[in-house]
C-alpha cells in the first residue's frame, strides 16, 4: 500500500503525529511519504491507495493554507482519503469552570466537516477520520496520543 500523507503543522504537533503514522505503517509494510502542505503542489500529487490530510484547527476551522490547499487538488473520484486532525483540547469556561458539552464541542469544532465537505465535493471516498487534541495553543499532544495514532493505523489496516 502505498499512502501520501499531507500535512500543514505550524508548531510541530502535526508533524510528530505524522511520523509517528508513518513509523507505525510502515511496520505494517505500508510504504508512507509524509509531506508539509507549503512544500507540495496540490496539483501534481503522486499517485498512493490512501491519501491523508491533517490540519490544525483554529477558530474551530482547518487553517487557511490547507483549506486553499484541499481547493485545489487535482484527484480522481473514488480516491480513498483519511483524516488526521490535530486539534485544540476543550477548556472550561473561565467565567463558571463548566467544561463545553459534547454537543457544544461539535458546533465549534468543525475542522475535520469542513476538511470532508472540500473533499467528498470532488467526489473523493472517506476511508477513516480521527483527530488528536492538543493541550496549549503550541503543544503538547494529549497524554496517550501515540496510543489514537496507533488505533487509527489499525482501523485502516483493516479496512485496506
């Protein structure tokens, strides 16, 4: 199997996460190019069985660069994608100390919809979708991120 991953860290988070699938899929004989958004062309992306993109969120949103980024790639319908967002831990509420619902944490966070709704308008398959949460504005993951990492790498492994 061979997967491009696509990435757009700013701190490094995405980044770690991103090595970490690729070290983990590779021990399962996958063959995994891991690039930065600003140092690909959406428009000439090398052939691969699964493409996967990750995106910081802010603002409840992918950043700017990979929204542009998913706008403008060039692939066929039916091409299997996954998702592996880095996003921000939720926070109580500094007022009351009240952590967001479940319900609440959806209405704000609308990174990985937003990532789905560039791609499947192109007509492109979702495979799988996870996300890591990031405990600061710059770090650090989560505590047991390698273990979300790893449970992603196995659901795709079966679904290939």
């Amino acid at each position: 199997m061979i997967i491009e991953y696509f990435h757009a860290s700013k701190f490094g988070n995405g980044a770690r996460v991103a090595e970490e699938f690729k070290r983990l899929m590779e021990a399962k004989g996958a063959d995994v190019n891991v690039h930065h958004i600003r140092e690909a062309s959406p428009r000439s992306i090398g052939p691969a069985d699964l493409y996967v993109f990750s995106s910081p969120g802010r603002i409840g949103k992918p950043i700017g660069s990979m929204r542009r980024f998913l706008k403008k790639i060039n692939l066929a319908p039916g091409t299997k994608y996954a998702i592996l967002t880095t996003e921000s831990a939720p926070q109580p509420d500094k007022k009351t100390g009240r952590m967001p619902t479940e319900e609440e944490r959806t209405r704000w966070q609308r990174v990985r919809p937003m990532m789905n709704e560039l791609l499947q308008v192109k007509g492109l398959e979702k495979v799988a979708e996870d996300h890591v949460l990031v405990t600061g504005m710059k770090g650090p993951l989560e505590e047991g991120w390698q273990k979300k990492v790893e449970d992603f790498v196995a659901w795709l492994s079966q679904e290939a």
